[in-house]
C-alpha cells in the first residue's frame, strides 16, 4: 500500500493504437445512411410514486410473512390479474434499503419484450412504489407455435442486416438452438465482434397492438443492436436499440489537474479503444452508474473495507453531470460529481496507459480482458471521499487477477475542506502505483519496490507522471510545477521543492539521497530527474499536448509522450526492487529497444544533469554522483 504524503504533513507489448475521435455511438449508423431514431418507439411506461402507492395498497392485502419478491408478484397479480408476466432474475436490496423486482410480460409463453413492470419494496416490507408498461390491449387468441406461424430466423437476421446497413456477411448463416424459447445463435457469420443472436418475441407497437418478431442482436462494436424484425415479413423493422449508449460526464477535464485551472465541462463519451467496452460496461454486463470493465467507483464516509454496496450515482441514460461549487461544504454535498471525477480520471488513464502498453498481458486492471492474456476480475476500485484517513491517499497493488484499491481522502488544510479526488495528479500519483507495482517484476509479483530506493522511485513515478499530464501549450523547459498544491492549500505543495529544470530552484542530486530516508522525499529526486527528461525530450521532439499520443511504428511523436512511454518500458525491463542506476539504465534499454537508441545522448545529458551519470555508482550508505557522459556523447 502506498500513501501520497511527506511524513508529518496534514513490461511489454508494444501497443500501436491509433485512437479516433470521440464520438456519438449513433454517428456511425447514421455514416451508413440509417436515421436509428425512425425506429425508436414512445416511451410507454407509468410510475407510481411513493405518497400515491401508500394511498393505492390500502385496499391491497399483503402477508407480513412474504419476502419482498413475493410482495412484489401480488402487486402485479392484483393490479394485472388477467396478465401472465414471469419474475426476472435480477432483483436485488439496495443500499438505501429498497428491494427491487423486476417482471416481464408474456404472450403464449413468449415475452412481451417492451412490456416491464417494476415493483420498490421499502425497508417495512410493504410497496414503495412502482412502475409498467405492461400491454393492455387484445392479446393474440392463436398460439404461433401450435402452427409455427413465422418465418425462419435467419431471414429475420438478413432482414436486420439490409434494413440497418450492417458490416454483417449472413450468406452463410446457420441456426444453432440456444438456452430459451425458439433462441438461437447464427454460425457462419462474419463481421459481428460475437455470433449474432435471435429469439422469438412479441412487440408492442405505436398504434396499441402486438407484433410477433425475431429480436436479432448484432454487436458490431460502434453500435451492439436489438433489431426486432417482422416475424412474418423479414423486410419490417419494427423498432431498433442500441446498446452502446453516449455517455457524458460533467467534470474538470483531462489535463486540468485542479479547480485552479479550469471549470468542469461535459464532456461526451470519453472512451478509446482502449476501452472497448465503454466506461459503463464490462462487456458482459451494463452499468447506469459508476463501474465498468476498469474501475468501480463510489464513496466510502466509513472508511470500510467493502464496496460493492456503496453509494453510487445512478443515471440509466449514461448522463453524469451534477453540481459542484468551491465554496460548496461539507465535501459530502457534492459527492455526485467527486465520484464521478473520480472515475473520470482513472478510466482516463487507463486509457492512456494502454496505449503506452500497460494492457492486459502486461496486467493492467480490467475485469474482462476479452481473451488479451493476463488475469481478469481486477478493475481498480476507487473510493471516493473515503473516511479512513484526511490529507492523503493510497493505492494498493495485489498480483494480477486481484482488484486494485484507490481510497482518496477529503483535506482538512482549508475551509470548506477540499476533497483529494478534484486534484488529478493526485488521483494519477495513486494510480501509478498500480502501474509500477505490476510492471516492476511482472504481474504476479507486487513485492518488487519494497526497499526505500525502490519504494522512492514509486512514489517518484507518481509524481512525474502526474507533472507530465497537466503540461499546458504554453509551458516551457522554465515552468516550476508543485505537487499537491490545491489540496493542501499550499502554493508550494507538498514536496521539499518544486518540479523545475532550475538547480537554483531545485537542487536536488543523485547524492543528495543519501542524507534521505523517507520514500516520498526519495521519490522527489527520482521525479525530479524525469521531469528534467522529459524536457530534454521535447526539446529534440517538440511537444503536443493533445489527450492522446500519436504512435508512428510504435513510437510516440512528440517529446512529453515519449518520455511517458520510455519511462513505462523502464519499469517492466528493470530487475525486483531497482535502484537508480538500474532504472536509468532500464530507461536507457527501453530507448535502444524501441527506437534504436535515438535518443541515447539525450537521455545521458539528462540524466548527468543531477549527478546520475556515466560512472555514478550505488552504495545504500554514500553513493557516487557524476555529471560525466559515456563515450560517443
């Protein structure tokens, strides 16, 4: 476990991503010449609020002996008594204490897709509230399946693909039987990221009738659709869902490391294809909320050690936007937007680490890897405004296939207090951790940087990688960052000096550690020697600073990306509890590794700069500094 503070104050894959623009989901369809929203169908669903529900089941009689899912069913008998409807298997009692059940309707044994009622059963056992959609009109007298009245489901799959445009070869489709009533999978296909699905299903239409139809899902990755299309006439699409739904997020955009430097903004479906899942899903299951493949995010006031449970925002159409004010207190009045900052900046960065190579064979944090290598089931769980401590953070690493564990901590350094998950390099720092702790001697062993010039060197990470994200256009080699600074009030921040390529200004050298015994103090020379990098290396590259890095070969093209990228590939080469020496020469590795050794020299002179040299030498008690070049330099 890794802690952010000062003491006593308040390997890899080459990965050549090349990202495109964010996007609307739907933009893709439409670049198809197919306008989704001629298919969308009104909405058709009621809710009975709490104050109308406690007057309505007066007259309803309910046993204080039922759970709350047998509750719920007399509910729906009692307000639908001439409707078959089946329990759905997700039901489930909140946090707030609230059981939730879920039913569908049916139709001759088959479901009325469209037709859903929601039952709330409130902490005394009785209804709380609830909400349908159920079909009120004739259902059909004749049962399709005596006769088997309806086209084959392959037609319906080639329907759906000529009707919506889609990348999907079915010349070749066959129909192989499934778990469910007339379900099938389609063997043969090409084009869909998985088999293309079909089962038999009715529809309410607009017009207050039901439509028999095959519900064909496609996952094509822009668009994972539900097309349900004419059991009858496979040329009717009835109506058309898309899975992949935009997200938006209100929050201090990437590169803006604190409320100093900006507003928060919405900003729209943040994702690359690091992500293929999206944010909100972890490919097998979608989440109206704060979770999906790489993080899980949610508030934690007790300082506890579960999660799963905790206070989540909720938002089923993926719009995540909600009030902040810096003059807002307590920190809990506004932990809608903290968590969504939260994850936010770590689904960000694991974004951005992926295209550096930190994937899922070198043991990054995902629950589904999708087949990539690695251990899955180990998305980072982040904790906002956590109670366990204040003035700090921490992450811990378990091996791969183990969650990683962010707890941010409200500050108390000035009124009204700040909270840790506003300031990003905080929340990159933490993350880092995770990063260096997996790559340092391979994924399955997280005991690699557990001696105080390695456990330096981590804490160093954090900070650099922290540095280099928030650069500005207007930077210069000249610019002093601090670390920490907002949240602990403090314009210095939380370093014995700021991160500057000035000697004057910070005069720190590979000798000065050893007078240092503390790893954050340690930490600070190490970062201090890459944010002096990754200078040298923009001024031989230039520097972009655009969200993504743009890759030729594998290489990142401008300085600030590439120092990231090296300083990354360092980590995985370098051997189980590094020192500096070796974590130079990693980085020198990295280098030959992935151009060549074109920015050998560079790299030297940089390093040369503070005393970490050609000829510097490591003693734990008096180590050898040197400004000197090796020869071809």
């Amino acid at each position: 476990m890794h802690g952010l503070l000062l003491a006593g104050l308040l390997a890899l894959p080459m990965n050549v991503l090349a990202y495109p623009a964010e996007q609307h989901a739907s933009n893709v369809l439409s670049r198809r010449g197919v306008d989704i929203e001629s298919f969308r169908l009104p909405l058709k669903a009621k809710y009975m609020d709490s104050e109308a529900t406690a007057q309505k089941i007066q007259a309803m009689s309910f046993s204080k002996d039922d759970d709350y899912v047998s509750t719920a069913t007399k509910l729906v008998k009692s307000t639908f008594p001439k409707s078959t409807f089946r329990v759905v298997d997700d039901h489930y009692i909140g946090t707030n204490g609230i059981g939730h059940v879920h039913f569908k309707q049916t139709a001759h044994g088959l479901d009325i897709d469209n037709s859903d009622f929601n039952v709330n059963i409130g902490r005394d056992g009785k209804v709380f509230s609830f909400g349908n959609s159920f079909f009120t009109g004739e259902i059909p007298k004749e049962n399709p399946m005596v006769k088997r009245a309806f086209s084959d489901p392959v037609k319906a799959l080639k329907g759906a693909v000529k009707a919506l445009n889609l990348p999907v070869k079915s010349d070749n489709a066959k129909p192989k039987t499934i778990a469910g009533k007339e379900s099938f999978e389609f063997m043969g296909t090409t084009g869909a990221l998985s088999a293309p699905k079909a089962n038999l299903v009715y529809l309410q239409k607009e017009d207050g009738t039901l439509a028999l139809t095959w519900k064909v899902e496609t996952d094509v990755g822009d668009n994972w659709l539900l097309t349900y299309v004419d059991a009858h006439n496979s040329e009717t699409v009835h109506n058309v869902v898309d899975y992949v739904a935009s997200a938006e997020y209100k929050v201090f955009a990437w590169g803006l490391n604190d409320p100093t430097e900006g507003n928060p903004t919405s900003i729209r479906d943040p994702w690359t294809d690091a992500s293929p899942y999206t944010w909100n899903s972890d490919g097998m299951s979608k989440y109206p909320t704060t979770r999906g493949n790489n993080a899980i995010a949610q508030d934690n006031p007790t300082g506890g050690s579960t999660y799963i449970n905790n206070y989540r925002p909720q938002s089923p159409n993926l719009i995540f936007s909600y009030p902040w004010s810096p003059t807002a207190t307590p920190p809990s009045s506004y932990k809608d937007f903290s968590i969504t900052q939260l994850f936010y900046t770590t689904n960000r960065y694991h974004d951005l680490l992926y295209s550096f190579g930190f994937n899922e064979a070198a043991g990054n944090f995902q629950v589904n890897n999708g087949n990539k290598g690695g251990k899955g089931n180990d998305f980072a769980i982040v904790n906002a405004q956590d109670g366990s401590g204040t003035n700090n953070a921490n992450f811990a690493t378990p091996p791969d296939g183990s969650p990683g564990r962010m707890r941010m901590y409200n500050w108390t350094t000035a009124r009204p207090n700040r909270d840790g998950c506003l300031e990003a390099g905080i929340v990159i720092h933490e993350y880092t951790h995770g990063l260096s702790n997996r790559l340092c001697g391979g994924p399955a062993n997280s005991a690699c940087l557990n001696a105080l010039e390695s456990g330096g060197m981590g804490e160093g990470w954090g900070d650099f990688y922290a540095t280099a994200i928030r650069l500005k256009p207007r930077d210069t080699k000249n610019t002093n960052y601090s670390m920490g600074a907002w949240a602990a009030n403090n314009p210095k921040g939380i370093r014995a000096y700021l991160y500057s390529t000035n000697l004057q200004t910070n005069p720190y050298m590979y000798t000065s550690v050893n007078s240092l015994r503390e790893v954050h103090q340690i930490g600070t020379v190490w970062a201090s020697m890459l944010y002096d990098l990754m200078w040298a290396l923009i001024e031989a590259h230039g520097g972009t600073y655009s969200a993504n890095p743009v890759f030729r070969n594998g290489v990142p093209q401008d300085g600030r990306h590439l120092s990231m990228k090296l300083v990354m590939d360092g980590m995985a080469l370098q051997p189980c509890n590094p020192n500096f020496v070796q974590a130079r020469d990693a980085i020198l590795d990295a280098d030959r590794a992935l151009t060549n050794s074109a920015n050998k020299c560079t790299i030297w002179k940089a390093f040369a700069k503070r005393g970490l040299g050609y000829g510097a030498k490591y003693d734990a008690r008096n180590r050898t500094g040197s400004n000197k070049l090796p020869p071809g330099c």
